[in-house]
C-alpha cells in the first residue's frame, strides 16, 4: 500500500467513525431531549387550562345550588310526584276548578339530551270543567310556583253552547271542557355536591306562601283582555246606536312641515344565552333577542362578535376585546359580557370589579 492509499484509508475511517459518532448522540441525547422538552411544554399548556376551570368551579356549584332549589326532590320520585300533585290539586281548587276533575300521574320521563343525564320530568294529566277566568287564574298561579313546572299541552272545548237561551247570551262565562298536562323537573343529584331542593311545605300556609311567590310578576289586570275578549261565549249582535250629529270643523292648520326621516336600523340586541367546555376548546352561545326559538349561534375564542374579538370564556361569560373605532391607533379594551344579558349591558373589565377575569386575562394575553 503506497502513502496516498494509507492517508485516504485513514481519512474514510475518521468520517465513518465521526457519522457513527454522531448518530450515537442524536439517537441517545438530542432526540430523548427534544421529547422531553415537548412533554413538558404539554404538561404546561393542561396546567393553565386546569386554573381556568378551577378558579370558576365555586362559581359553577353556587349556579347549580340555584337550580336546584328549585326543584323538588325526594329519595324516591313517587314521593316527589305524589308532593307536586298535591300542590296542583289544591291550586285546582283554589280557582274554582272543581267540577269532573280527574287527575293522573303518568310514568316519570328520564331523557339523555345532550350534556343533560339523569333530569327527571314528573308529568300530571288533569282533565277538569271550568270557566276561562277561572284557568286563567289557574295557570298564572302556577307559573309563579317557585319551584319548576310547565304546561305541556293544553286543550279547551266548549260545552253545549245550543242549550242555552237567548237570556244568556252575552252573559256569564261558558263552562268548559279542559284537559291539559302539567309537569314539572327533578335534578340529579350529583356525587360529592350538596343538593338545596325545594320543600313543598314551605307553601303550606299563606304567609309562607306570600313571601316565596312573586306576586307582582304575573299581575291579574296583564290577563283581563283574555277573559273580556273570551272567543267561547255566544255572539250577541251589537246595538244600532244613533247616529251622532255633525260637528263643526275646526279651522284648518297650516300643513306642518314633514318629520325627520325615520333612524338607522338598530343593529339586532344580542344575548349571551350559555357557555360550555368541549374537547376542542371552550365555546359560548349566542342567541337574538326575542328570537328564543331560533337555535344559537356558537363563537369560540377569537371570533369576532357584536364588533368585538372573543379573547375569554369562563362560566360568568366572556370577554371582548373591542378598539375603539372613532380613535384610530388607541389601544384596544377588554369588557365583560355576563351570561345570560344582552351585548349592551357588556362592561368595561376593571380589577375592583373583575379580580378573577382580570387574573385569568393576564395568564392568556400575558401582562
């Protein structure tokens, strides 16, 4: 082997040695580094995560403690059902609905409606005989009980309308034939979670009554036009009043200048209607206001709504992050939009008032 030959054996053995060398250490330490460098970023990302549900979980069992109390509960749903047929028999019979009653209890309804499990709805079928004043005051008792109850179906015929002389006509209310179901909700009871129901007994005298019903919310001069306007009773032709005598025009004004023309549209009233955590993220739901039965239109973070960009969602609500549009260049705000109140009653975030969003903001978008 010549000279040449040697040293070109020696420099193809160094850059084999040097690749094995280096493979060596990428497979044993730069590889195993970089893995754990990504864990620990992971581990990071779910610990803030974590405080951003922790920190709203009293919030959270203060709101379900609301629900719960009220809703009726009982260990067993034949208690709690037996309970909530007594309150509507006796409700029956304060309004004068006594004739051919008959009351049943169908069989509890258990539905699994999306993130809903274990709410029970305990249904009565009532079938009774009574004037329309008298349902009238029926119903609106019943929506001012103060636990959870709604009218399912409601049906009314009327009676024997032919039978009744020409004497009546236009006189008392008709009697007629009801039938109608009412039920109401029972919440699961949760593991490890206190559970405030509703107890049925606090109503059982008057004064206790008064003061758990809110009377002035549901006033009996909002229902008159019902009964005045009742489509049941007999039709009496109007009377054929004199004709009224001629009056004297008055002078002739100037014509009045034309009005203003009518405002911008208004831009539609939006109401935050509920927040929710999925897998891919937290969300919140948007509804129009007085569009209740329209479904909800769903935002997660960073999407703008109502003029402004979604940088936080926690139980409360969310958080806005709006520039001001009359100064270009200002710097942008942070306001709070509470669940459950529409786009305008959205507040600009301060520390006095929202310690705890305040905290939050600054662990996303950073001091």
């Amino acid at each position: 082997m010549t000279q040449r030959e040697r040293v070109l054996t020696i420099c193809l053995g160094g850059a084999v040695a040097a690749y094995l060398a280096f493979t060596v250490v990428k497979k044993l330490v730069y590889e195993p580094r970089q893995e754990l460098q990504q864990a620990i970023r992971q581990q990071l990302e779910r610990r803030d995560r974590l405080e951003v549900r922790v920190a709203g979980a009293d919030k959270t069992i203060a709101a379900w403690h609301k629900l719960t109390a009220r809703s009726l509960y009982a260990e067993l749903l034949d208690d709690a059902h037996l309970a909530f047929r007594a309150d509507v028999d006796q409700l029956l019979n304060r309004n004068n609905l006594r004739e051919k009653v008959q009351v049943s209890q169908p069989n509890p309804s258990t539905e699994k409606r999306g993130p809903r499990e274990g709410f029970v709805e305990l249904p009565l079928s009532i079938r009774v005989e009574g004037t329309l004043g008298d349902l009238v005051n029926f119903l609106r008792d019943l929506y001012q009980r103060p636990y959870f109850v709604r009218v399912d179906k409601l049906t009314l015929r009327a009676g024997n309308a032919g039978a009744r002389s020409r004497k009546e006509r236009g006189g008392s209310e008709p009697k007629l034939s009801i039938a109608m179901t009412v039920s109401t909700l029972v919440l699961p009871k949760l593991k490890d979670i206190a559970h405030p129901s509703f107890d049925l007994a606090a109503l059982s005298n008057p004064e206790g009554e008064a003061q758990l019903v809110s009377a002035g919310r549901l006033r009996a001069d909002d229902y008159s036009d019902i009964t005045r306007k009742n489509i049941f009773k007999l039709y009496e032709p109007p009377r054929i009043a004199e004709a009224p005598k001629p009056r004297e025009e008055p002078p002739r004004e100037a014509p009045k200048a034309p009005p203003p023309p009518p405002p911008p549209p208004r831009r539609p009233d939006l109401v935050l209607q509920g927040v929710g955590q999925l897998p891919e993220g937290p969300v919140a739901y948007v509804v129009t206001a007085g569009k209740a039965i329209d479904p909800p239109h769903a935002y997660r973070l960073n999407d703008e709504v109502d003029g402004g960009r979604i940088v936080l969602i926690v139980p409360e609500g969310v958080v806005l992050r709006v520039a001001p549009r009359d100064q270009p260049g200002a710097e942008a705000r942070n306001y709070f939009w509470p669940l459950g109140s529409s786009s305008e009653q959205r507040v600009e975030v301060s520390p006095a008032e929202h310690p705890d969003v305040v905290r939050l903001l600054r662990l996303v978008l950073g001091p």
